[in-house]
C-alpha cells in the first residue's frame, strides 16, 4: 500500500523544525488551536499538488522572517521507499524525488493524489466563483495530465491577449493581426478545457448522487450544474461579439476564466435554500464523490479530514469512514478525541501537537 511514512518540515508556517512518523492506516492529529495541525497537514497535501489547498501564494507557507521552506517526505511505495522533497522560497519551488530534481512540476504532478476535507469546502455551495474553479482546475490535474497542459497554454494566452488589448496603439491593422491569432489559439485551449469539465462533472455527478443519499438518508439529492461562460461550440461566434467589449475594457470578457459551477438539493440552488447543515452535507458528499473518482483513476490516494471530523456524530463519523476506507491512508485533525468512536480509535495513532513542543524541534 502507498502511504507516507514520516515528514519532515523546516520552516513551513508555524514549524522551526519538526519530524512525525505516520501508519498506513488513520493517523488523528490533535491539538489546540493555532498550534500547528491543519499547516501539518497542508504540507502533506503540498507534497502531493505542489501548492497548498488554502494559500494563496506560496510565500504564505514560508515561516515568518525566513527565505524558503523545505518538505521532505519518506513514502513507502510498492515496496520501495521514495524521498520526495519539495523546496519553496520566494523566487520560485522545486522538486526532488530520490535526489534528482524534477523537469518540472507538472511532470512530477500526479505522483499521488491527495483529497483534503476542510472548513473551506462550504465554498464550492456560497464561496466566490474563483474558489469553484480552482477546486476544477487542481481536481481534473490531478486525473489528467493533458488538462493541465491546456490550462497551462490557455492562461499563457489569455495574458499575452490581455496586454495586446491593454497597448492598444496607433497601427490598428498590425495589432488585429495578432489579436486574431492570439483569439484562435485562446478558442482552441477553451474548448478543451471546456470539454473536460463537462466530462468531469458528469462523471462526479455520477458519484455524488449516491453519498448524498446515504448520508441525508435518502431525503436529499445533489447535483453540480455546470455553467460555462460560452459553451465549447460558441466560443468563436462569442468572441466576434465580444471583440469590440474586449477593446473598450482592455481584457477578455468570455472564455473559461469566467466559469462558474451551481450546487443544486433536491434540484433548489443550495447557496439560496439549504441550511447550514445540508450545505455541509453537500460539500462533504462532493469530496466524497471526488475521492471515489480520483481512486478509479489513481492508486496512490491521501485523505485529509482538517476539522470536519470530530463535527459529525459517532453514527456519521462511522458512515464517512467506510465511505472513505478503501485501502487509504488518512489523516484526522481534530482539537479533541473525546468525541472520536472508539472503533475509529481503535485504528488509529495519536499524534499529540503541542504549542512550543520543544522536544519535536520546533
Ligand atoms: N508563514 C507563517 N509563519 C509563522 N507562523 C505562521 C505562518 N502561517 C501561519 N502561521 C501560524 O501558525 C499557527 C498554526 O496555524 P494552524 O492553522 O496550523 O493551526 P491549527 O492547529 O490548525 O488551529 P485550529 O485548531 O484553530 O484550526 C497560527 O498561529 C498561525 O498564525
Ligand atoms: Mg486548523
């Protein structure tokens, strides 16, 4: 089985230094607030995705008054063990697996797959539209290697046609040439991208149907709905339209960059009607579908419940964990276990976290 067997952090957030050894089966981590257990976390997930799930720039995650941050992790891998290291400083990161530094980091991307639940999934029903395309964009990274190389193409583009709408100048006819070159080549990465969510939402909707159901027990049913900006058979009539719009504000006012997914119970738009509960229910049905796709298509899956767990009653903490136990290795945080089953306990470690814990380096 694939899992990490210990990571070491050197100035990551709170962490002077620190080094924990994990299991392959759950490994609960608890502590008090603020003393380090969802940036412990994130730093798994940042060994998996190369960027954390909460930051919005990578220099967040460097310690306060230093210049990089290092993550290594151990991981046991059919048998082997494989070090992975990835280093941030505020010029840029990088990674290393087993002492060769990686082409880059979309070619490293891939070599596990991590699912984190966390306080923030409860954007994907009431968050900005910005927060529904990234949870897109890492998730259909994580399963296919091409989207990446389309979103990758397609932002390059987008920016090149941003400035050239931006230094609008005197010769009109030269800067049309490339704005319609610019416009094909952004057209034909759109509809890429544009089919691959369709194909990744309908996949989901596929899983999400069933973990809905069982953990409202059977009273609800959710559903993503897409909604793209401009449908992929649209783009280039939409684009002539646009053309004179695009000019006026200087950017690109259609395309992928500006879409946008809705959450639907019982097919009523959940950012509107749902209560606080059933909005969670929903956003942890959507990971718990995301995890199930992800396991089709990768192996090498770790999941990360960050504060949702120990939220959910004994009965449902059971329900999620047999939802989720299929050969993963996963990883709790909580600010307590008291309210932990005891079946759960039973196979798990407890990793203590406590503030200023001098004996751990930090
Ligand atoms: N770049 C950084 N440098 C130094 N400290 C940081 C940095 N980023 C975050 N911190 C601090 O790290 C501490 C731990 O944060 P973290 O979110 O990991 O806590 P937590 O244990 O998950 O708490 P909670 O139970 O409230 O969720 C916080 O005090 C936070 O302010
Ligand atoms: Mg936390």
């Amino acid at each position: 089985m694939f899992y990490l067997k210990e990571i070491s952090l050197k100035d990551f957030r709170c962490y002077r230094t620190y080094t924990e050894k994990f299991i392959p089966a759950i490994n609960i981590i608890v502590g008090d607030n603020a003393v380090g257990k969802t940036s412990l976390v994130e730093a798994i997930y940042c060994l998996g995705l190369t960027r954390s799930h909460k930051a919005t720039n990578d220099s967040e995650l460097i310690r306060e008054g230093n210049e990089y941050t290092i993550i290594k992790g151990f991981f046991n891998n059919e048998e082997e063990d494989d070090e992975i290291i990835l280093s941030i400083s505020n010029n840029g990161k990088r990674i290393n697996k087993n002492n060769k530094i990686e082409a880059s980091l979309s070619k490293y991307l891939g070599y596990f797959s991590a699912i984190i639940f966390c306080p923030e999934d409860l954007n994907l029903i009431n968050g900005a539209p910005m927060s529904r395309r990234k949870f897109l964009d890492v998730n259909i990274g994580q399963i296919n290697k091409q989207y990446l190389k389309y979103s990758i193409n397609y932002k390059k583009i987008l920016k090149q046609r941003n400035e050239v709408l931006k230094h609008l100048g005197e010769n009109e006819k030269f800067d049309d040439r490339i704005l319609s070159i610019l416009t094909e080549a952004l057209i034909s990465e759109a509809k890429s991208i544009i089919i691959e969510r369709e194909k990744f939402i309908n996949e989901l909707n596929k899983h999400l149907y069933g973990k809905c159901n069982y953990i409202s027990s059977e009273s609800e049913n959710g559903k993503i709905i897409y909604t793209p900006n401009c449908s992929a058979d649209n783009l280039k009539k939409e684009s002539e339209n646009k053309k004179i719009l695009d000019k006026i504000t200087k950017t690109t006012n259609w395309g992928p960059h500006r879409d946008d997914f809705v959450v639907t119970i019982n097919d009523r738009e959940a950012s509107k009607f749902a209560s606080q509960g059933q909005q969670k229910t929903i956003a942890l049905s959507i990971k718990l579908g995301l995890a199930d796709l992800i396991k089709e298509k990768s192996k090498k899956v770790l999941v990360i419940l960050d504060d949702v767990f120990g939220e959910l009653d004994v009965n449902r903490q059971n329900r999620v964990l047999d939802l989720l136990k299929f050969d993963n290795q996963i990883f709790i945080t909580t600010t307590t276990i008291d309210n932990l089953s005891e079946k759960v306990l039973k196979e798990s470690k407890v990793i203590h976290i406590d503030k200023g814990g001098e004996e751990n380096g930090r």
